[in-house]
C-alpha cells in the first residue's frame, strides 16, 4: 500500500542516518508524533498492517515456537525469550504461562494495533495501545519457525488499513484522601495478593498513595539507590527472584537466579542468557518495600517508581502457589528496611 505520510518516512530516514542506533520510539518523540504514527508511515516500506484482533494474533504466534519479546515501559526494557505456549485469552485479560520463560500478563481493552515490520532483515510484530505507545514487540530468532511466522503474517496482513483513530490519554483520577485505618485493615484481611488491585479501586487510590497510608511493617520506603546492592546480593546467592515490568497493556514476567550484572551509562542491566533487562537507574525516585498477606503468609516485594508516578518495576521472590514465600528473599529486602530511609 502507498505511505500516506512521506513526509514523516523521510523524517524517519534522515533521523536513522544521523543516529542509526537511535530506537524508533525516541525518533517518533523528537518527532512530535507517537511510535504507532511513525511506524504506520512506514507502511509500503518496510512495515505491514496487521489485523487489530490482537487476540487471534497472539493465539496463532503459538505456531511460530521461539520469539523475543520486548516489554517496556518510559524507564525500563524487558526482554525475555520463549515461546507462545500455555495461552489463557477469555475476556478482557490474557495470560502466556510460562514461568522460567515467556510469562505475560495480557489486558486486552488496550490493545488497538499491530504491525509487521521487516528492519533490515530483523522482522517484528509490533502491538500498540489506543494512545500510539508500544505494548509488546514479538522479534523472530534464529530458531523461530519463519515458514509459519510467514504464514501467520500473509493470514494476518490487512491490505488496505484504516487510517490509526488513536486517542489522547486521560489521566488516572485518584481520591485526594481516604480512611487510612480502614484501608490498613483491608490490607491485613487479604489472603491473596491479587485482591491489593481490589483495595486500589475500593479507595481510589494510587500504590504510593496507599503506600504512604499504612504503617511501615506494611509498607516502607527505603533508600531510592537500594536496587543495585540489592540486585548484587541476590546475584551472588543465587536465588530466584521475579521481575515485573509492564505498561498499561502488557507485564512481561522474569523468574529466575541472576546471571550478570552490567551497569553502564546511567543504566542497570541484567544478562542471562534468555532474559535481559536494561532500567534507568537514575530514574527511580522511590523504592518501597511492602508486605501483602496471603493465606501462606506475607508475600514482600520491591516497587520502584518514577517522578511521575509511573511503576517502573516490582520484585519479588520466586513463589509457587501454595507455598511460603522464600525465607533467603524475605531476610534480603528486610536488610534494606534496617538500612535507612530514603535520601
């Protein structure tokens, strides 16, 4: 199909040869436009509409058998390989179960585009939300089965695409105050954490808000620097722990012992051999710790966030349902709640 926006193409290319590293979603910034308006200009280039049916989509990226999957915020890039294996996709929440491998976390409502993109040889299928901001990249390996991905894309590929009917993002409206003793004994009530988004919506609150409500053995802030020791810690004992990075349409979930510990430019980076994670270290305003009781205990996990409220990453410790929460995680966070508070 012809570009309906060479203007922006020939931006784009000028933009890639001055910065050729540069990732699409920073030259669409600096554009003044979002990424699904810069990669719909590279319709008829290297890019192919796909169907909206994000659903049937992912369901059929089952066939392909290995990916890499990008799931990323403003602060923090998750990248993890597996395969499309385990799929839960009733209602307006999805699931890939593949803890130890491809493990996401699906809201569906979000979901308005996808494309195929073929950079160089490096092929792609992209999904964006209403607002153009990117959700999950789904990129071929050298073991993805390309006759099927190839298959999938010819089924999937819409000819002649409406044009993108993307919509300004509201902002989230939270309650101004709360019963701070009301929500701290629906806080120690639970028995799953799950029901944590429940107590959010029964108080209109944001995490910090609800953070900052309880007392501390529930919720604690702790030094915004307290990542990367604890980070190195966990490397060095070599237990499990997840990291949960998401956006407002998709959680990509690493389970696993830590392999590598690179920082670099501003940037903490794990390397495994199947996972890596890159977060902007200088962004993490708080760190806070928090304790949610479940009917095997309190489970404790690490939330870091940005300045502007956005939820860069959670840590936890590898939990299987129906079982306690591991002791050696519970021992290494509590050290960051003896360690001071914030700077």
């Amino acid at each position: 199909m012809p570009n309906a926006h060479p203007d922006l193409w020939q931006r784009y290319q000028a933009a890639k040869a001055t910065s050729p590293a540069k990732y699409a979603r920073d030259i669409a910034a600096e554009m003044g436009i979002s990424e699904a308006e810069l990669t719909a200009a590279r319709l008829g280039h290297d890019a192919v509409r796909l169907s909206d049916d994000a659903r049937a989509l992912i369901a059929d990226l089952e066939r392909v058998g290995e990916t890499k999957c990008i799931c990323r915020n403003e602060y923090a890039v998750h990248e993890q390989v597996g395969q499309f294996t385990h799929q839960h996709l009733s209602g307006h929440a999805g699931l890939v179960l593949n803890p130890r491998a491809l493990d996401l976390r699906l809201f569906l409502s979000q979901w308005a585009s996808a494309f195929h993109l073929n950079d160089n040889g490096r092929q792609s299928i992209q999904f964006f939300d209403h607002h153009g901001d990117a959700l999950l990249k789904v990129y071929a390996t050298t073991q993805t089965d390309m006759a099927a991905w190839d298959t999938l894309i010819a089924e999937h590929r819409v000819a002649a695409p409406a044009p993108l009917a993307l919509r300004p993002l509201e902002p989230v409206k939270y309650a101004d105050t709360a019963d701070g003793a009301a929500l701290e004994n629906d806080w120690r009530a639970m028995t799953d954490v799950h029901q944590f988004f429940g107590l959010l919506r029964k108080y209109q609150l944001s995490r910090q808000q609800a953070f900052r409500l309880v007392s501390d053995d529930l919720a604690c802030r702790v030094d915004r620097h307290a990542l990367p020791s604890l980070l190195e810690t966990v490397r060095q004992e070599g237990n499990e722990i997840m990291i949960f990075v998401g956006n407002r349409g998709c959680v990509q979930i690493f389970t696993g012992a830590l392999e590598k510990l690179a920082p670099m430019r501003g940037r903490l980076n794990i390397f495994n051999t199947t996972f890596t994670l890159h977060l902007r270290e200088e962004s993490i305003d708080e760190v806070w710790v928090t304790r949610k009781p479940t009917s095997d205990g309190h489970v404790t996990s690490v939330e870091l966030f940005a300045k502007d409220g956005t939820q860069i990453a959670q840590l936890y410790g590898q939990r299987s349902e129906g079982h306690p929460e591991q002791a050696q995680w519970r021992q290494q966070v509590d050290r960051l709640t003896r360690e001071g508070l914030p700077a």
